[in-house]
C-alpha cells in the first residue's frame, strides 16, 4: 500500500474546475481476474484502450500504491523502459489509437485500515472506491468521466470465501482443483471506476423479487452474516418501496437482472452505490426493536431508498467530474427526503431534514470551510462529501420543483434522464434540463451554484390603516465567504401567506420571488395589521429576520396550517426567550408554557409532530443566533426553561408519558408517533426535578420492548448523577457488549449527555476495551457525537479540543477520511471567545506539525486555521 503521507504537512496541490480537460484516452471495455485472498489477492486487468482526440500523450493509468508485476501491450509484455511510473500512474508511450493494455498488481487487504480500495471487514473482502478508491486496486484512468463496461472473474477458497459478488448480472461459475472456486459477472452498461464493487465472504441471503412495470423480474438480494439474517426485513420492504416509488414518480425502471445489498461493519460512509451491488455501513441495514430505535429504522429505509434511487440519479447519469458532486447527492437526497416523505409524514420530515440542514450545512456556510455547491477548487475530494454538497444540493432542486410546480418538474427529469443516459454530466447540464422541460429562466438561479454562504432575509411587514393595506419589504444579504467577499443577489422563492389574527383566516399562500438587494409587496383588503407567515415550508434555505412580535409567533404556533411554519414560529418564541436571557435580560417565559399547554392538547395534531414542536433548540443552534457564542451561558438558559416547562407542566407530562404506553411493538406512524411523544414527555418530566423523576425513567428503561423507549429514558438518565443513571447505563452495557452497532449507542449516549462530567467520561470511554479506532462507527459514536455535545466540547479547560486532537493525530495514521471528518468543529475558533479561541486554534496547529500528516486532514486543518 501507497503512504499517502507526506513528510511535511505542507498544503497538497489544488485541483481547479476551470482546468478541467476531457481524458486523453477513453477504456470502452475492463476485464478483472482476480485471485482473492485475505493476505494476498492478485488482480491482473485487462483494457481496451481507445486516444481521445487528436494529440501524442501517453496513456496515463492512475495508481496509489501499486507495484506492477507484469505490463502487457497488445499481448506483448514490456520490459522497465518502455514504462515508468509517476506520482503513482503508470505511465505507457502508445503509438496509434486503440490498444490493449494489461497489468498485474498485488494487493495486501488485510492490512488496508484505510478502508479504500479492497479491503477486509469482520473476514470479508469488499471495496469501496468512490472518490478516488479504484485506483488503490488497478492501474486505471481514475475519473468519473472514463465510463467502461466490466467483466469480473473472481477465484477463491470456496470455504471461506462461498459467495462471490460483483457489478451487474451473474454470467457463469465453477468449481477449481483445491477446494476453490469461480464465479464470473458482467455490467453491460458504462459506469466509472468509483462504481466498481466486489464482495466475498460467508454470507447469508434475505432473497426476495420485484417486478417491474414493465414485467421483467428482478432478483433482490442482501447478504450478511447468518446471524444478521433477520434483521433484514425492514431493508428488504424498503428496497421494494424504493423500486415502485421511483417507477410511479419519476418513470424509472430498474434495468439489470439482480440487484444485490451487502452489509459489513467497517464503512466510511453511510452506504455506496456501486451499479447493481450496494455495499452498506450494517447500521443502515440491521434493523428490530430490541436494537433499533425509530430513528434508525428510518435511517435504513432513506438510505436504502437513497442507495437505489441513484441507480438512475448518480449511475445512469453519472458526475463528469468531482466538482458536479451535487449533480447526483443533492438530487438523489432531494428524491430520498421525497420517499421518506411519502411513506410518512411529511409535516415530520420536512422539520427533520431542516434541522439537520441548519445543524451542519448552516455551520458549514458560516466557518472557514465554506464552499458553493458547485466548488471551484479542492486538494482532497473525499473533504468535499459535505452537508453542503448533499443537503444545501437537495435544497437547491427543490426550489426549482417548487418554481416549477410538479408536471413541470417531471418534465424536467425526464428530458434530464432522457438526454444524458449512459453519459457524464454536469451541474449546469441540470439545471438547462429543468430550464428547457420547465419552460423558465434560471439564469439567476445558477447563483445557487457559485455563491457560497446562508443567504439573510429581512422581512418587515407595515400596515396602512387609511389605505387598508400591508407593504411587505424584503431585503437580502449573502455573508462573506472564504474567496468570496461580494456576493450578488439570489433568486429567492419564499411561500408567504398573511394571517387575520381576530379570525385566523389567511390571505392566500403566495410563492413570493425575492431576485433584488431589496424588493417590496404590496397586499390590499386589511383593515387591521395582519400576522406574517413567511418561507412557509422552508420554501429556501435561508435565514429569516423579522418584526414579529412573541404575541404574532403565539398566534401562528397555535394557527398557522403550513406545518412547517407553526414549528418555526413555536422555535422562534423560544429563542426569543433564550437569547434574550442569555443576554442577561428577562424575557417573560409564560408565553412559551402557554404555547406548549396548546399544543400538546391539541387532538388533531401527530403526535409526532407536537413532539417536534416542543423540542427546545438545540444548544447549538442557540449559539449560532449569537454574534459570539457562550457554551456555558446558552446552557444555562437552556436548562433553566427546560426545568421552567417540565415543572410548570408536571401534571401534562405525566398524564402524556402514562397515556402514550403502547401494550405492543408497532412501526406504524401512529406508534412512532406516541413513542416520540412519550419520550419528550419522559424528558421534560425529569427536567422538572420531580423527586421520582429518575425513577419514571428506569422504570422505562427496565419495561420497554423497543430500542427507542429504551434509548430515551437511558439518555434522560445520563444527563444527570442519579443511582438510576450508573444502573441503566451497567444494563445497558451488559445487554449489548456483544453487539458492535447497539454498543456504539452506549458510547453515543454518554458523549452526548449534558453531565458535568462528560469531558472525563469521554476520555475514560477512549481508553475502554471496547473502543477502537479500527470501526469509524465506533469513533463517531464517541469522539463525533462528543464534538457535537457543545457544552461538553467547548469546557473551558480545553480538554475537549485535546481529546478529539489527539484522535485525528492518532486517527490519521490508519484512516485520514474518518479522521478528516473530526476537523471542522475545531475550525469555528473565530465564533468564540478569545480564550477558547486560543485554545482551539493551538490544537489545530498541533495537529498540522505532525509529521507525515495525511492531505486529507491538512486540507481541513490548514483552512480552518484562515
């Protein structure tokens, strides 16, 4: 294996969009022998290789880490000098314009901690190859833009490695002399490296059908450990969902003869594409109430629909370069969030994927790691698989769907899918489809693309009693950016509607286009000053100003009817509230109380949705209302109007934890919904100081079928010192140390919870047997959910900013990309105080002067230090 290393942590080359080129050669067609084996695998490829264009450069094959044992031309094997390597490519001098060209390398994927390339995972061999992984495997022109059709032959020991998958449709297999066997696949359509997989294990088989609407049948498969095998239903219906869902709202049919799944352990990401053969991180496969919560089994059914949807939005139409990554993430993340929609509640989803925008794409936007969604520039592409490439990328094409209205919109697709099948395509490429089938002009828009940061939107409302009308001025303003100080207007579709608030009737719902620095609206019919409800449904990820006063936010959290909007003013009253005491003013809380006492008695309402309602922001979010952020002032106030609800409300709380008590296990909506309900109630019950507080929530613990109650009432307990807490947390423990993915929720829960001790713990759960830096899932469920606890994280002393420090250092010897992943929460420096500030700025400077620093996490060090 290659050392990615350098021995300084000096900044690696930029890679620019504007130099982008077309390849020099092109391969139609890759065969793949390989010999599989833990220790040592041999992978000999063969390429049809094919000049692009008229020019004499030589056929340049990217490698990392390869060595080739033989190098054949046309049949011909070459000796050292007719090729060389360079940076790693091979480098080949070919006369003419089509060859053949073969390579024999070996690889070691045993000891590839990396993660990248072929690897082994609890005695599996797998890949992962996206962005740059293939080349960790072959000599190949390692481009999204190279797209070759692939025919794998695979031999191993039939004993350890029964099952052989690969891309495509299974062609031929074979037993060999010394219990070892063969098996053969083959793609027939194009695809780019970063789509090539491979698996071979002892594995087990959910098998299952679908058909299509055209009424072909397709083979559905998802392999894992035989342990693991019932596990899989939840995946198997959502896999089936995917394929009917995509076919009734986009046209899309399914186009191969098998369609496969495979679950490992150790996984980078969340789940990967590859044509035909999705490999997955197990935690969005593995799903039963005794282990997973409702918040996972969500996960595995958007995840598996996000996997499959890109078999047209990432594979069929693929990214002609890294910089169009949003091309296939925020497209198909916009088409997941639709699903998942769909199959629930969308009032719940919409306020689920916006808090999660805010969470990260909203930091990402206002810290040193800022970039468009289109990015100009990048040292390591792997950094660039940011919230703003995936979740400010959905954004961007739902507000054309929106501005479209949904025929056009399909139309749209369609021409886009239709024009640029079996090709690589770019942002632009998109964008033009929805122009040209929609019938609108996004010339404006494309500003989405290029500008990066959170667009502000001022919105003052004045009402004239004589003329009986409301003017409505909307100002916008992009903030600097890194590389982007001026920022030109964007073109902002924001849903408004205004509210008659003796009557709660409203003036329409109009789709308001905000394209100026500042723009005002004019609305007739108002004798009185009517209510604003604005960017209802979160029309456009922005940040909206207004002059609402808390009597107009009680108003709308009682009777606005764009759910979205009715949380947002129900947030906005208790932000108000916080802010307002964090600087040190009293701000009267008896509105919030009331506002919650209404909601919660409201029996039209989800449960799951109330449940959203009354969930106080986060402290995170808190602090990105301040111009400098106060960890320990944000949580005090915080705490304080949790325990002001939770006591004020005792008798509510406990009448809703005892009437949401369900007698069984059930996934349906009415069930998530009660137990959401019920664990905010079991929150808020605790939060009061109520003396049998705990003990309501160990009962819960002890007496919940689910994963979801159980979890709920252990990280209630865990926020605070009580006998209960260290009792549930040694069950817990002792309940599930032998399942990786349920014990990755112990560790999460402690690194969460607002203990006033949890720096410590943190660094006691570090040095336990039972951690290791091998899993990413198991270092993000301590040090990434500890870097996201913000009052734990930021701790006066520093020590937080040491621990995860210490991590990335130790991390990035065996796997930069999970440890790149720990930089930014160290990056936003410049929101703190002087002395934090300091502080983090000193362990980003100690992580950059280690020696043989990987140039994934010198990238985000180094600019989180401008």
């Amino acid at each position: 294996m290659a050392d990615m290393h350098s021995t300084t942590a000096a900044a690696p080359a930029v890679i620019r969009r504007a130099d982008y080129q077309a390849p020099d050669w092109l391969v139609p067609d890759i065969a793949l022998d390989f010999d599989l084996d833990l220790a040592l695998t041999r992978v000999r490829a063969t390429l049809s290789v094919a000049r692009n264009g008229d020019h004499d450069r030589p056929l340049r094959l990217d490698g990392d880490g390869l060595v080739p044992l033989a190098v054949r031309v046309d049949g011909r094997p070459l000796d050292e000098a007719e090729w060389h390597l360079e940076a790693g490519a091979l480098i080949i001098a070919l006369p003419g314009g089509e060859h053949e060209v073969e390579t024999l390398v070996e690889l070691a994927p045993e000891s590839n901690s990396k993660l990248m390339g072929l690897y082994a995972s609890g005695g599996l061999l797998c890949t992962q190859c996206e962005a740059e992984g293939f080349r960790r495997i072959t000599f190949f022109p390692d481009r999204p833009d190279v797209l070759s059709r692939y025919s794998v032959t695979m031999a191993a020991d039939k004993a350890r490695f029964p099952i052989l998958l690969a891309n495509g449709d299974p062609v031929e297999q074979g037993d060999l002399d010394g219990g070892r066997h063969w098996a053969r696949w083959n793609d027939p359509f194009p695809k780019p490296c970063y789509l090539f997989a491979l698996v071979a294990g002892d594995l087990a088989c959910n098998a299952d059908s679908f058909v299509t609407m055209s009424g072909r049948t397709v083979q559905l498969g998802i392999w894992v450990k035989q342990a693991d095998l019932p596990r899989t239903a939840h995946a198997m219906q959502a896999l089936k969902n995917s394929m009917a869902w995509d076919e009734r709202v986009y046209g899309r049919e399914y186009d191969l003869d098998v369609f496969n799944i495979v679950a490992v352990a150790d996984f980078n990401f969340g789940a990967m594409e590859n044509k035909g053969l999705n490999i997955f991180n197990s935690r969005y496969i593995l799903a039963d109430p005794e282990t997973a919560t409702d918040i996972d089994y969500d996960g595995v059914e958007g995840v598996v629909a996000h996997e499959y949807f890109h078999n047209w939005s990432g594979n069929r139409v693929t990214c002609r370069d890294w910089f169009q990554l949003s091309l296939k993430e925020g497209f198909t993340v916009f088409r997941d969030q639709n699903f998942s929609a769909d199959m629930g509640s969308h009032a719940v989803k919409r306020i689920e994927d916006v808090r999660i925008l805010r969470a990260g794409q909203f930091q990402e936007d206002s810290g040193p790691l800022a970039h468009p969604v289109r990015p100009e520039t990048y040292m390591e592409i792997s950094n660039f698989y940011t919230a703003t490439i995936y979740n400010k990328g959905a954004e961007l094409i739902r507000m054309m769907a929106l501005m479209l209205g949904p025929e056009r919109f399909r139309a749209g697709t369609d021409l886009y899918f239709d024009r640029h099948d079996g090709q690589a395509a770019t942002c632009e490429d998109f964008v033009l489809a929805m122009e040209e089938g929609g019938g609108i002009d996004l010339t404006q828009f494309r500003l989405w693309y290029e500008q990066a940061g959170t667009p502000h939107v001022r919105a003052l409302l004045s009402h004239d009693p004589v003329a009986q009308s409301v003017e409505l001025t909307l100002e916008q303003m992009v903030p600097p950016t890194p590389g982007q100080p001026d920022k030109q207007p964007m073109a902002i579709p924001l849903r408004t509607a205004l509210f008659d608030p003796a009557t709660g009737a409203h003036h329409g719902d109009e789709l308001l286009m905000l394209d100026e620095a500042r723009q005002s609206f004019t609305f007739a019919g108002f004798a009185s000053a009517p209510v604003l409800s604005i960017n209802r449904g979160f029309s456009a990820p922005v940040i909206v100003e207004t002059n609402r006063s808390q009597d107009d936010l009680a108003f709308l959290s009682a009777h606005d009817d764009d759910p979205f909007a009715r949380y947002e003013a129900m947030q906005q009253l208790m932000v108000n509230v916080l802010i307002g005491r964090i600087g040190g003013r009293l701000v009267e809380d008896d509105a919030v109380v009331a506002a919650i006492r209404h909601i919660v008695a409201d029996p039209t309402l989800d449960p799951a949705f109330v449940a959203e309602a009354i969930r106080l922001p986060s402290e995170a979010y808190l602090g990105d209302q301040m111009q400098q952020v106060d960890p320990d002032a944000i949580h005090a106030a915080r705490d304080s109007l949790q325990r002001k609800i939770g006591a004020d409300l005792e008798s509510l709380w406990r009448d809703v934890h005892a009437g949401t008590k369900a007698n069984g296990f059930s996934l349906s909506s009415a069930a998530k919904g009660a137990r959401k309900l019920r664990n905010a109630a079991l929150h808020f019950l605790v939060a009061s100081g109520a003396q049998d507080g705990p003990a309501i929530a160990f009962d819960q613990f002890s007496e919940a079928d689910n994963m979801t109650e159980r979890q709920a009432a252990l990280g209630t307990l865990a926020n605070g010192a009580s006998a209960q807490r260290v009792a549930a947390l040694d069950i817990f423990y002792n309940r599930y140390s032998a399942d990786a993915l349920t014990l990755d929720k112990w560790f999460q829960t402690q690194a969460f919870a607002f203990h006033p001790d949890t720096v410590d713990l943190v660094e006691e759960l570090g040095r336990h047997k039972d951690f290791t830096l091998s899993n990413p899932n198991r270092v993000r469920s301590l040090y990434g959910a500890f870097a996201g606890n913000q009052w734990a994280f930021h701790h006066r002393s520093g020590k937080g900013y040491r621990l995860v420090a210490d991590c990335i250092i130790a991390l990035d010897k065996r796997n930069p990309q999970t440890a790149a992943r720990l930089v930014p929460p160290l990056g936003r420096w410049k929101r703190f105080d002087d002395a934090r500030a300091a502080l983090m700025r000193g362990e980003l400077q100690r992580i950059l002067a280690e020696p043989g620093l990987s140039k994934d996490v010198t990238e985000q060090a180094s600019k989180s230090l401008d």
